[in-house]
C-alpha cells in the first residue's frame, strides 16, 4: 500500500498529452453523433468539407491545427477554434486528473488508478456533452449511457476492492449516485411543469445527472447540482447586463418561438423519468423496439440540425452548466467540502 502519490510530479503531462489526443477524438464524437453519423465509419478522420482524408501530420493533438492556422491542407476550409479548444481542455481535465490521484494520491494504486480511469472517462464524456449541446441542444443519449456504464464499472472495482466508497445506503453507490441525480433534475422539471406550466429541463440533462452521480456519487452530485445552478444563475445576470448594451430584437424573436411549443404533459414527463431510473433509454441503444415502446421515439432517428447554428447568449441550454458543474465538484471536491463545513460551522453550532 503506497501511502503517497507514486509517479513523479511531471507525469501530469503524460495525463494531459493523453487528455488532448482523447479530445481530438471527442471532436469527432461531437461532430458525428448529433449528425447520426457513425464514429466507427469511416475509421479515418475526414475534412467536413471536402471530406479529403486526413493523415497523420493533421492528426497531431493541438500542434496540426495551430500548424495549419485552423485551415484545410486539402481546401484551406475554416476549422473552427472548437477543435483546438476541445483538445485543450481535455488535455487540461486529464492532467489534473492524473496529478491530483497519480502524484498526490494517498489511496493504494488500485484505488488511485479506477479514480483516474473512471473520472477521466466521465470528463471526456462532460466535454462531449457540452459541446453537442452548445452546438445542437443534443446531449446524445450514447454518451449518457456512457457515463452511467462508467460509474457501474468503477463501482465493480470498488467493490473488488472492498473499498468503505463502495456501497452507500444500502446499495452500491453508484445506484445511490444515479438516483439522487435523477430524483434532483427530474424533480426539478417535474415541480417546473407543475408550478409555471414550462419545460423546466431536457430530458438530456436528466440522463446526464443520472451518469454524474453514479460517477462521483451522492455527495459530490448534489454539489455539483448546486454549482451548476449558480454558474446558470451568474450566466444569467451577465446576459442582463450584456442586454442593456446591445440591442434584443433578434433575442425577441427567439423568445416568441420558444412559447409556441407546448409543454411536456405531466403523463409523459413521469412515465419517461420512470423509463431513466428503469434505465430503459440504455438498454434501449441496444434494444431500439424498446427504446421506441416507452418513448415512442426511436433513439436513432436524426434530428434536422443546422451546420453553424447562431448561439444566442440567453439560449445556452443547461447542460453544460450541469456539465461544469460536475467537472468542479470531481476536482475540487474536498476544498468544495471544507469550505461548506467552515460555513456550517459558522453560522451555528451543530
Ligand atoms: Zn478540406
């Protein structure tokens, strides 16, 4: 048992190098899967525009596109900052991921290596999710069935390893964990629906909080649930400010298309959240006879998304504040809860 971290401190750039060609994959999840298009085929990486295959030298995690200027060698089309940005970003979570268990540690290896595996796992996916939903308000139900699979496998390890993390009220804790973020999101949507007669979440955003919880578990979900709330509530006061010194007529016109849509009924919103807790929506990836009884939608069917869709500031959906949210309280979890318990201490004696 190795009492501290047991890789020198510089190994956080393997993790991170790692990190970046993982998110150079993860460009090509979040450019396939909301377009219904295979990650498998074609095995190679493709131009979107003049589909030219791309070799090895526009492979290069962050170097090819600064190399290349964000531009086709083939065409010289603009590829967006986005592949840059998500390849950095994962690169970043995964460097912080193997310092944070690989060089400070504390844990026996086993015990480390699930964190990194699994947690790393879950940040590629949160990276995932929340690029789909800025670019398609899509958080694809294969990558929520992702994150659930990944806490279920971490909590096999867990258990493997008779670890006290292992089970939690009765029951293994990523189940405990997959609850508690279904019961928080969906009871959101569902006392929203009840109290102003709106959509309050997207069933995306449920799924997710299902998978998070069953990664990082109750406490930390709950946490991460707060987070969300405040960085969507802070987002918010920054879009009212930024309105006052911009005109909203286009902001107008989105909002007016919004309230044509009719609400979720209440049958629908509580036979689905039934359908997330049976996990029916991943059994259903594989049984889509399934998936198409309970939703009455097929889970492969392809929405009409527009290749540049206009972003508005006040249409960011809230996934990827769940997204972020998620990410802080898996790396920040325990200043997170010491400054919680100052607090508590604070204000009274408990
Ligand atoms: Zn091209």
């Amino acid at each position: 048992m190795l009492s501290y971290g047991f890789f020198p401190d510089w190994t956080w750039i393997v993790g991170a190098w790692i990190g970046a060609t993982v998110g150079s994959f993860l460009n090509v999840v979040i450019y396939r899967l909301p377009r219904g298009l295979s990650i498998g085929q074609p095995k190679w990486s493709f131009c979107p525009k003049c589909e030219a295959r791309l070799r090895l030298p526009d492979l290069i995690p962050l170097f090819s596109w600064l190399f290349l200027r964000g531009k086709c060698r083939h065409c010289a089309a603009p590829i967006g900052p986005r592949y840059f940005i998500v390849e950095l970003i994962t690169g970043s979570l995964f460097g912080m991921i193997w310092y944070q268990h690989f060089v400070v540690g504390g844990g026996s290896a086993a015990y480390e290596t699930t964190m990194v595996v699994g947690y790393s796992l879950l940040a590629a996916a949160l990276v995932a999710a929340i690029f789909t939903d800025l670019a398609h308000y899509i958080i694809p139900d294969q990558i929520n069935a992702f994150m659930l699979a990944t806490g279920i496998g971490m909590n096999i390890a867990l258990l493997v390893m008779n670890h006290p993390a292992a089970m939690q009220w009765g029951m293994p804790s990523s189940i405990a964990g997959a609850l508690v973020g279904i019961g928080v999101i969906w009871g959101i949507a569902f006392l929203g629906r009840l109290a102003f007669g709106k959509d309050a979440m997207g069933h995306g955003d449920i799924k997710m909080a299902r998978g998070i919880g069953a990664v990082i578990l109750p406490a930390a979900a709950l946490m991460s649930f707060a987070l969300a709330v405040i960085m969507g509530a802070l987002m918010g006061v920054v879009i009212i400010i930024a309105r006052r010194y911009a005109s909203d007529e286009a902001e107008e016109v989105d909002e007016d298309a919004e309230n044509i849509e009719e609400p979720e009924t209440i049958g629908s919103l509580l036979k689905c959240g039934l359908g997330y807790v049976l996990c029916i929506d991943v059994i259903g990836l594989f049984v889509p006879k399934l998936y198409e009884a309970w939703f009455e939608e097929n889970p492969y069917a392809v929405e009409e998304i527009e290749d540049d869709p206009e972003v508005s500031l006040s249409m960011i959906p809230f996934g990827p504040y769940l997204a972020a949210g998620a990410l802080g309280a898996m790396l920040f979890n325990e200043p997170l809860q010491k400054l919680i318990d100052a607090y508590l201490n604070s204000v009274g004696p408990s």
